[in-house]
C-alpha cells in the first residue's frame, strides 16, 4: 500500500508564521517506519492561547490497495527519543510493542485508553473524503483537513 501524506505544520506568532508543508508518499510495503520530519513550536501564552499555539493539520490517505492500519504519531523529543531508538530492532513485533511501551500509557485513545492525556496518535489512511476515525471531536478539525493537532507548552517552546 501507498500512502499519500499531505501534512502542514504552523506555528503561528503576531508578527509572522513559520509553516512547513510535507506532501509525499511512503510505501509500506518498503518501510514499517517512516520518519517524516521535526519541528518546533514557540511557547504558548496563556492570554492568547488560539493564536499562539503551534497546529499540524492535513491530509493522510491511500491509494486503495490494502486495507491495513497504521499509526501516525506526533511525539515529543522526550517520547520520541525511545520510540525511533527502537523502531531499529529486526524482530518487528519486539521494535513495536518497545516503541509503543511508554506512549501508550499516556495517549489518548477513545477506545483504548480513555485516561490518556497526551493527543499523539491518529490510525491512518483516513476515509476518503472524511476526517479521520481518531478525531471524535471533527469541529476541532481545520476545515479542508482530516486531522488536525493543536501543540501547545505554557511553560517552554515544544519540538515535536
Ligand atoms: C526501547 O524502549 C524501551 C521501553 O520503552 C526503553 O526503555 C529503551 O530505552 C528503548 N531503547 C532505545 C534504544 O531507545
Ligand atoms: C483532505 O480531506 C478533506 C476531507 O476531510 C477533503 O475535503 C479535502 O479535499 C482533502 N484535501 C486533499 C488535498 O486531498
């Protein structure tokens, strides 16, 4: 299967906005992981929180062959670190369940984890057309996406 990745990543401040748009494709019959980029957010105000703090919104979806889920993840520096240091391993099975340890006790997941507090995880592709099955509240989705994530730090900027 082919994925077709459209993501745009903001970060928006009064004077200017810094945005990073990714448009490509990964073929999961090649990658079980595929790292997309970096990026960082300024700290959030508290009085202007909608303006000041960092979105990532776009598109993910796929080309239509295959019918398998995979997992897109925004990860802090600190939960990164452990995730991409693993994906390394051969075992497959052993790289996800070491990558997946620490996050999944922290991320959200309507299902799965509803005590979650961190919104890092969407399963993708998408439903054509649809915003995505992780994004339970599609208002908080920016209009022409299918999923959106709001980051936001009110103590220091966050990279993700
Ligand atoms: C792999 O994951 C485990 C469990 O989360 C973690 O303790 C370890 O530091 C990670 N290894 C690497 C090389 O990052
Ligand atoms: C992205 O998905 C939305 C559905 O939520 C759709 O309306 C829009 O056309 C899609 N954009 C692209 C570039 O595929």
């Amino acid at each position: 299967m082919i994925g077709i990745v459209t993501l745009t990543i903001f970060l928006h401040s009064f004077l200017s906005v810094e945005l990073l748009r990714i448009q490509g494709t990964w073929d999961t019959g090649q990658q079980f992981f595929h790292f997309i980029t970096k990026f960082g957010f300024q700290k959030t105000l508290l009085q202007n929180q909608l303006e000041t703090q960092g979105y990532v919104f776009g598109n993910i979806s796929s080309d239509g062959h295959g019918s398998k889920t995979y997992t897109f993840a925004l990860l802090d520096r600190g939960y990164f670190l452990g995730y991409y240091g693993n994906s390394s391993l051969i075992d497959r099975n052993k790289a996800c369940q070491t990558m997946f340890y620490k996050i999944d006790s922290i991320a959200y997941d309507s299902t799965c984890n509803d005590e979650g507090k961190e919104d890092f995880l969407r399963k993708v592709p998408c439903p054509v057309s649809e915003v995505c099955v992780d994004e339970d509240q599609p208002n908080n989705v920016i209009p022409g996406s299918q999923l959106t994530f709001a980051v936001q730090d009110l103590i220091q900027p966050r990279f993700v």
